[in-house]
C-alpha cells in the first residue's frame, strides 16, 4: 500500500499552493488559482451535501477538457463519491449505457453533450449540472436541486462567515484501497468496461512522478489530450494539482498548428504526447527539410551532420516551447523512423507504457536511460513484470504486471476481471512483448491483433504498418488478413499530394511501387499482396490508435 493518502495529497497541495495559479482555460483568460479551486470544490461539497450525496456515490462527468471539467473531478474525489469520467468521442446510446451501468446520481455535462443525450434513457440520475457554470441543467421528479442551488451561496455565507480559506480545507477520511474512479475503457472489441480505481492506485501514479524531478511548484503544463483517458488525466490533472502546477486546457482539436501556437505562449516545463502528434509535426516540419537534396548531401559529410542535427532539434524543441525537460510519448506504439530519427539528433523524449487498469502507468526511463525500441523500466517498488514466455528476453510473450497501480476489477463484470487475472493474481496486458535483464519492456504488439502465419509464424501487423508509414505518400495504414493473405489498407496523405501536383488517378501505381519498396523490408511470410487505398482517416479510439475492429472483415 502507497504510504501517501491519495485525497490528503491534495488537501495539503491546496492549501501550500493556494495564492499560485492551478488551471487556465487557453485563450479565454480565465485562470483559477489553486484557492479559486478549493473555493469552488466547497461550493460543490456543500451541494452534495445538501442534495444527501453519499460517500461512494457515482458521479458521471463528460465534455470537453476545462477548467470546470477538473474542478468537477476534484471535487467528487475528494468528497469520497467515486468519479466516473467519459469519453466525449462516445456517442450518445454508449453514454446512455455508462451513466446507467455505473448507477451515476449525478451529473457533470458540457451543453453541447446534454443536448445530444435523451433524459429518459438516464431516469436514474437525479441531477444535471453544465460544465460551462455548474447550473443545474436537469432534475429528477421530485428532487428540489434547482431550489438549493438558488440558496447556496446563502448557505456558503452562513457556514464560512469570513470567507472560505486555507484553514477550512478539510476532505474526506478515505483509506487508499477505496474505489475513487471507475474508468470505461473504450476497448478493442468496441465493448466498454469499467475499470475500477483505488487511491491507491491513483496515489501509486502521482508518488512516483514526485521521484522524476520533471516537475516543480511554479511551472507549467499544456493539456491537450483528453482528461478523461487516465494517461492524461494523471499526468495532465492528478500531478500538477498535487505539485503546485499551472495547467493551461486547450479544449480543441490538437492539429499541429493550433499545438505549435500553443507551445509558443504556454512554454510547458513538461509535454505529454501521443505518438499520433509527434508524427504529425515530424511528417509536417521536420521531413520536407530532409528530402531535400542539397540536405541530403550534407548529412553524408562527416562532422557536418552533428551540426545539421544540432540545429534540427534546436528547432523543434523551439518549436515546442523551448522550456520542456522533456517530451513523455504514451498511449499507443511511435513509429520506429521517427523514434530513431528523435534519438539520433538526441531529442529529449522517452516513451513510456501504461493501460487504464494501471491508473495508467507501468514503465518509464527518463529520456537520458531511454533505450530505443523499449518503453521504459517497470516502475521500480511500485511494479512488477513477467513475460508468459520460456524465456522471457528472447522468446516474445505476453507482458503480465502486478503491483501498487494494478486495478480493482471490471465494476459488476466478475467474469471479465476473473479473465484478465491470472490463477496467481497477476494482470494479463494484452501486449506481447519481451524484457531485458533491468526490466525493460520491449512490445512487439497486441496478442489480439498477431495474425498467425501459413507456415505458423507470428506476424505483427503493427510492424508492418510501422514500415509502411514511411513509404512516400502514406498518411496511415493498417493491415489486415484476407483468404490467407496480408493486404495493407492505406488512407493516402492527399495534402502532400495535391501540393505536388500529383493526380489522384495515379495514386494506385504509386502504391504498388510502395508495396514492392515494402516488401523488400519485411521477411517473406510478412510479405504485402496488395494495396488498398481507404477514402478516409480511419476511425481511431480517444488513444489516436486506430479501431482495427472496425476493419476485420473490409
């Protein structure tokens, strides 16, 4: 059990950081010290209060990332009611399904969500609330929420006459082995199923971040992934709140431009990405300056090319803000050309691993320990790990973990929590991987996804896609079996190809020369026989990884 009590981490954080600012909504001005949220979360307390909210209660929380958004969450944990964050990708019958399977009383939703949703599909809610002012959007029959919101600033008057301040912050007495988040995953089959989080759990996550030094009290982060996927919302809300960090929310789609504006102003001390991102900047800014010719050549003579790289990481991290210690890539496998171009100009990222049921993380190694192709050590005394393998640093197996962050269980799913565990306990990733002899992990890729070869060989498509990515005019790829062989599906990268006035038409041809290019990469059972172009993007999980579900049976 963590030593550190996951709900007494933020009454002490709140009341030593109250005068610094905690959370500011990007370019609509409006920042929250860390008072205005204690403020505001005993405004929230005194509702349920007042509304016979009870400890472990289930409270529902979906929109797009905000201040209020992580306001909302705060305060339901530290009530000691259990936070139930979803996915605003999920559509409308999927919430419907969330809110109700979790039994949520309450809810905290953006307008433009409730609009989409239908009250009588979620009769068991008793109250509301909108995101952009906390008012009450909804109540039950029967329930009088909208008659104690119009008293509650009375109320607040009467129980802090002088005011609210450091010395009221008072939480819930809660032990760390407590349920205080249930997470639905979005899932690879497309079922949702919620993850039960302890404190525990969570305060595994925030204590070993204190131990990185990456981040400090002052400093700043820019969220830009969602809050509700527990990779973000530990390491973008749970670690700053505890740290005394300023957190600027973007609340848009993250396109490289709109990010790059960001970084600019924000400046973060820390970045957190998924490697969707990071491909993107280095497709958009980075690769058009190496194809280049006259680039080209000079990266051929010796001595020149540590200048050129020099200069190139010079720019990016520029281009990043040029305060960050660190650039922490998670949530889905990078492509091996851009991680091995970042680790030759020696680029400050490292790539970390984690899953919902780990609250999310189970390996790290700071960007100067990062080997590549691993995603980090175990996370020593928290984690443990073990390959389901003869031989565990040779021989692929499937990637099993215990410890101090390893969930609870599926909420009412007993059969799939006794799936996922072992006879002895320990937790079955899903991931296929092998560990070198200082517990670092190297994935291979999902047992789910491995397509078993003719002559009995282990393919993983993720390889091959990797592979693929790179080849001229690819924006993404995914490969799939049919009748016994491997077709690549590919969403062409139309941008470059209009700018070089390349007709549409022409597309397939090229194609074809980049399944032959492939193929002469790849060894003879992983061989691609054909090429399909997609119309669009495929359709991708909050992670940016893509629903390869979806596309089984194309």
């Amino acid at each position: 059990m963590i030593k550190e009590n996951f709900i007494k981490i933020y009454e002490e954080s709140f009341k030593e950081n109250w005068a610094l600012p905690a959370l500011t909504d990007y370019g609509k001005g409006k920042t929250f010290t860390f008072g205005d949220v204690a403020t505001e979360i005993a405004r929230i307390h005194l509702l349920f209060h007042e509304c016979q909210v009870r400890r472990g209660d289930k409270i529902a929380l979906i929109g797009k990332d905000s201040s209020r958004w992580c306001i909302a969450y705060m305060a339901v944990v530290t009530y000691g009611a259990i936070i139930v964050p979803i996915l605003q990708d999920f559509n409308p019958n999927d919430v419907h399904h969330i809110i109700n399977h979790s039994e949520s009383v309450f809810l905290f939703v953006s307008d433009r969500i409730w609009d989409s949703l239908e009250e009588d599909k979620i009769e068991e809610v008793r109250g509301v609330f909108s995101l952009s002012d906390y008012r009450c959007l909804h109540q039950r029959d029967g329930e009088n929420i909208q008659k104690l919101m119009k008293s509650l600033d009375e109320k607040m008057t009467e129980k802090y006459p002088d005011g609210f301040t450091q010395e009221d912050i008072k939480y819930a007495e809660l032990d760390n082995d407590k349920v205080v988040e249930i997470n639905y995953t979005s899932g690879t089959t497309g079922f949702s199923k919620g993850v039960m989080l302890t404190g525990n759990n969570l305060a595994g996550n925030v204590t070993y971040a204190r131990t990185l030094d990456l981040l400090f009290r002052g400093e700043r982060e820019l969220c830009f992934l969602p809050l509700a996927h527990a990779y973000s919302c530990a390491f973008n809300l749970l670690v700053p709140m505890a740290f005394g960090v300023h957190v600027y929310l973007l609340g848009k789609v993250p396109s490289p431009k709109i990010l790059l504006k960001a970084f600019e102003e924000v400046k973060p001390n820390l970045i957190l990405m998924v490697p969707l991102i990071l491909e993107k900047i280095y497709k958009k800014m980075i690769l058009p300056q190496l194809n280049k010719r006259t680039l080209k050549l000079a990266l051929n003579i010796p001595l020149l090319d540590s200048r050129i790289y020099a200069q190139i990481r010079k720019h990016l991290v520029d281009a990043l803000g040029g305060r960050f210690r660190e650039v922490i890539v998670g949530g889905a496998a990078m492509n091996q050309e851009v991680t091995d171009f970042l680790y030759k100009i020696k680029f400050p990222f490292t790539i970390g691993y984690g899953m919902t049921e780990c609250g999310p993380l189970i390996s790290y190694d700071h960007n100067n320990e990062y080997v590549p192709g691993s995603c980090g050590q175990i996370l020593k005394g928290i984690m443990k790990v073990r390959i389901d393998s003869e031989d565990p640093y040779n021989k692929v197996g499937e990637i099993q973990v215990s410890g101090e962050n390893v969930m609870k269980g599926y909420y009412k799913n007993d059969e799939a929590t006794q799936n996922v565990f072992t006879e002895d306990g320990w937790l079955r990733t899903g991931d296929l991987g092998t560990i070198d002899h200082d517990n670092r992990i190297f994935i291979r890729g999902r047992s789910k996804t491995m397509i078993l070869g003719a002559s009995g060989q282990n393919i993983y498509p993720e390889e091959i896609e990797s592979k693929l990515n790179n080849l001229p005019f690819v924006m993404e790829s995914l490969v799939v079996e049919k009748n016994g062989k491997l077709i690549g599906m590919v969403y062409p990268d139309y941008d470059t190809v209009d700018s070089t006035g390349i007709s549409h038409t022409d597309l397939p041809v090229i194609m074809e020369q980049n399944r032959i290019e492939l193929n002469k990469l790849l060894a003879p059972y992983e061989t691609i026989s054909e090429i399909q172009l997609y119309p669009t993007e495929f359709e991708k999980t909050p992670k940016k990884s893509i629903k390869r579900y979806l596309y089984s049976n194309y």
